[in-house]
C-alpha cells in the first residue's frame, strides 16, 4: 500500500503530532470531491514541495468531508451551483492566506527571512476552507447575505468543523485527553492555523494575530451588537471584521464541546469523540435551520438546543446553552414554531403573498434554499433583495443588496406554511448593511472602489476569479487601485455592475483578517 508523509494538524502545533507516513488515501467515490492541482504520486516528499501539498490537502480535506458524513449522516453529493469536483490549488500564490471563492478552493506561500511558509500544510487551514465550501453547498442564500455576523457564521463554521476534523484522529483525541483532561488548557487544537498566525505576526507585528496561533477557540470574547463594535482592530480586541466576530461563535462552539465532554464524567478520548460527533450534528442541524437575519449566533444556538431536544431528549441542552451564556448570548428555552398556513396556498398564490409580507415590488424575483431540517420537515429559506444606497466614505454611490427573509414549510412544490417572523429589509437591515460595508472598506476586503458611481460604470477593465453573479453586466469596473500592505488578497468582495448599477458583491471567503 502506497504511502505519503502527512501532518496531522499543524506545522506549527504546540504539542501536536510530527509529521508522519500515513497511508495514501482516495477520495470517498461516492462523495462530491476535489481537483487537487498540481497532483502527485503517492510517495515520502519533504515538507515544502508539491508534491507534499498534493497528498496534505487530500489528507486534509478527506478528514474533513468525513466529519461532515458523520454529522450529517450521508458525503455532500455536489458543491455550490452542482459542481460534483472543486477545484483546489495548493499554490495560488504569494499570499498569507487562504480562499474559497465558490469554484475553487485556493491556498498560498509566502517567503520571509528565508523561510518559506505555505497554508496548505496545515490542516486546521485546508478543512476551514472546506468549511466555507460545505457550508455554501448547505446554504448558498449566506454568501451574498451582508450581515456581519452571517459572514463571521461563515468563518466560525470553518474553524467547528477543523477542530471536529481535528478530533476524529483517535491519536490527537488521546494525546489531548493526556495532556488536558478537562480541555481547559491552551492545547494545539483549540488553536487554529499555528502556522500561518506565526508568519502573520512576523510580517505584519502582534496586533495582527492572537496568542500562539491565528484564533483560538477556547477564548472569552462575549457577544455585543457587532454593528457597535469598530470595524477593525487588533485581535485582542472584539471587531467588525469577520474573522474577529466569528471568535465569539467558536468559543461558544468550544465550550459547548467541553461542558458535553465533561458532562459524561469520563474523561476519555472515547468521551471526547462521543461529545464531538454529537456537537458535529447539532451544529449542521442549526445552521440548516437558521434564517439569514442579523443575529445569527443566538438563531444557530438556539436551534442546536431544539435538535438536541428532538433527537437526544435535551441531554446536551444546558450544555450548550451555559456555553453560549458565557459569550454574551442568552438563548431561548427550546420551542417548536409551528407553520402558520398562507392564504394561497398555490406556487404563484403563494408567491405572492410572501412578496407582500416581505414588502418587496411584485416583481422581485425570490431566492428559495430548500433545506430538510429534523424538526420542521421539509423546509425552504425564503430571500427577496433589494437595493439601499451605501454613503459610506469611497462607496458612496455604491449599492448593497440587502434581504428580506422568510422561512418556509413546503411539500412539493406548494408552501403550506410560514414558520416563525418574517423578516422585511427594514431600517435595521440597513443597519446591518452599512455596518457590514464599513468593516469590508476599513479591512481593505474591497477589490475595486471606485470614485464615484459614474467611474464605476466604465466597461469591466479586468476578468476576475469567482463565480458571475445573476446580472447582465457582472464583471469588475473602474481602475484597480494599488492593494493596501495589509490587505489579505484575494479581498472578499468587489464592485460589480448588476442592473447597471455599480454593486458590492461578495466574491469568496478568506482564511484570515488583514
Ligand atoms: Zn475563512
């Protein structure tokens, strides 16, 4: 049997396993997969070759769409837009990152006092981006939604389901069990990317990453009202940006893991695998089931606590909800929202009456993301955009579609009922937009500001990565302005011409704040 060297965790894990021979593994067949490029041979590489990314990305990345079969009971059968391969570059360029951007999963090198760092060689960075891509096959209405905490879900799931791919290896469980039999210590896998958060400070100095790693999942950041919180920062401090907010997700994620582990009275690696695969399920169950308004982490908690409830009797209920209690976020005690009926019970009949509710024109198209959730049935998400005006700084003149949502019980093709508030883009979605477009231009996450909506009119001037939007005349415009020294490349989002209207639109998902 073919063997390959692999590093289970991260290059630069404190603590965690050395790099080691493993046997070469394929991709699950009947799992939608991955186009690792440039491939290899199965064989004994060294570190920092190609040939060693190719078989740690598929290493990785296997480790991780197994997780999601355990949680979720079957492999993901196709990506985003139905696409049965993703295309993974281990070596995109010369970057301190990584990116999802819905066609392809991207990773990069950098060089810095002789030294050379790529991101694919740790694992807590290959499933983080598997993450992004697992979560928009679940959810493609998230990705162009611009709520903070929507984008910082994004980045948290990421870093749930690297540490839940972290503990599916039995050797990691044991050795974390050993060293901390009550999870508490700062251990190799509550910290995420080591690796790349070391090379992130040495460049860009200590604010720009924590501790010991790039975040840490066990950490005491407590939830505020992110479109209060200053759009950027240091990564001591609680932010706006993205992968800053998510923080407060993972650690209740983390804790929520811990208090179940704990809760078991055994502290063996066997409880500690128990305690993950069970978390694993309740957080895809939460956030299939969450609508995409503002407050996400609280609507995801919640809905974790009514899967455990429904599926294992509330055993790990005030696990879970202690957990997030002490993030700042006080969920609710578990409640089953019964479907309230429409009145036209049509496609069309039905269609209409929610355009209505959501208070959109007649003619706003409407996204439907259908979802089967445990507890409600078959259940679609319901999102209707509209445009605002942004005023903020360079995009004045800009627009941001922001969504009105609703949840929706269906069988076939006729909605039977509405579950739960339905959500018009009202004065404080706005909000939300305008808070989420500050963070993106105080973070240099925006490929292209043009100066004035005039100038962004002018004919795409450069083909861009990523997937066309629905518009006639998607493509970049105005003139590229010199990337800022600290902005992350690729940044997340651009402006596009959509409805002849210059448009911030999301184009993917980075590893990493500026
Ligand atoms: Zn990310």
């Amino acid at each position: 049997m073919a063997t390959v060297s692999y590093i289970p965790n991260d290059p630069l894990a404190s603590g965690g396993p050395p790099i080691q021979q493993v046997r070469a593994s394929r991709q699950p067949s009947k799992s939608a997969g991955f186009d690792i490029q440039p491939a290899a041979e199965p064989g004994i590489y060294p570190a920092q070759t190609p040939e060693f990314g190719f078989w740690q990305v598929q290493e990785a990345l296997i480790k991780g769409l197994k997780v999601w079969r355990d949680a979720d009971g079957a492999y993901p059968e196709a990506w985003f837009g139905g696409q049965r391969r993703l295309r993974v570059l281990t070596d995109a360029g010369d970057d301190l990152n990584a990116f999802y951007d819905r066609r392809s999963l991207q990773f990069f090198h950098h060089t810095f006092d002789g030294q050379r760092v790529h991101s694919s060689e740790s694992v807590d960075v290959a499933v983080h981006e598997e993450g992004h891509a697992l979560l928009d096959m679940l959810r493609p209405d998230f990705f162009d939604v611009p709520f903070i905490e929507v984008g910082a879900l994004h980045e948290s799931f990421g870093d749930c389901i690297a540490i839940l791919a972290a503990l599916s290896d039995r050797a990691i469980r044991e050795s974390l069990v050993a060293d901390s039999p009550d999870l508490s210590a700062k251990h190799f896998v509550q910290a995420m990317a080591e690796q790349l958060g070391d090379a992130i400070r040495r460049e860009y100095g200590d604010a720009a990453v924590e501790d010991g790693a790039l975040r840490n999942a066990s950490n005491t950041f407590s939830w505020s009202d992110p479109t209060m919180l200053p759009p950027g920062g240091p990564a001591t401090v609680l932010s706006g940006e993205v992968h800053s907010f998510s923080r407060v997700f993972t650690g209740a994620f983390y804790d929520a893991l811990r208090n179940m582990y704990l809760n078991t009275g055994n502290r063996s690696a066997v409880s500690l695998n128990r305690a993950a695969r069970t978390l694993g399920k309740l957080l895809i169950s939460g956030v299939r089931s969450v609508p995409a308004t503002p407050r996400t982490f609280e609507g995801v908690g919640r809905r974790m606590v009514e899967a455990d409830v429904a599926g294992n009797g509330g055993a790990n209920a005030a696990a879970i909800r202690t957990a997030f209690a002490a993030h700042g976020m006080t969920l609710p005690a578990p409640a089953i929202e019964m479907p309230v009926p429409l009145k036209r019970r049509t496609r069309g009949g039905a269609a209409a009456e929610l355009r209505e509710e959501l208070e959109v024109p007649s003619g706003t198209r409407l996204q439907y993301t259908p979802v089967s959730s445990d507890i409600h049935g078959e259940v679609t998400h319901v999102a209707a955009f509209r445009p605002m005006q942004l005023t903020e700084g360079e995009l004045t003149g800009v627009r941001l579609l922001v969504p009105a949502v609703a949840e929706v019980r269906t069988r076939g093709r006729s909605v039977t009922g509405v579950i739960g508030e339905i959500r018009p883009a009202d004065q404080q979605i706005e909000n939300e937009g305008r808070a989420f477009a500050r963070a993106l231009l105080a973070n240099g996450d925006i490929r292209t500001v043009p100066g004035t909506a005039a100038g962004a009119a002018e004919p795409p001037r450069r083909r861009t990565r990523g997937a066309r939007p629905g518009g006639t005349q998607a493509g970049v415009v105005g003139p590229t302005p010199p990337r800022p020294a600290f902005a992350p490349f690729p940044p997340t989002h651009e402006i596009r011409v959509i409805g002849g209207e210059p448009t911030l639109t999301r184009v993917g998902f980075s590893g990493r704040r500026r």
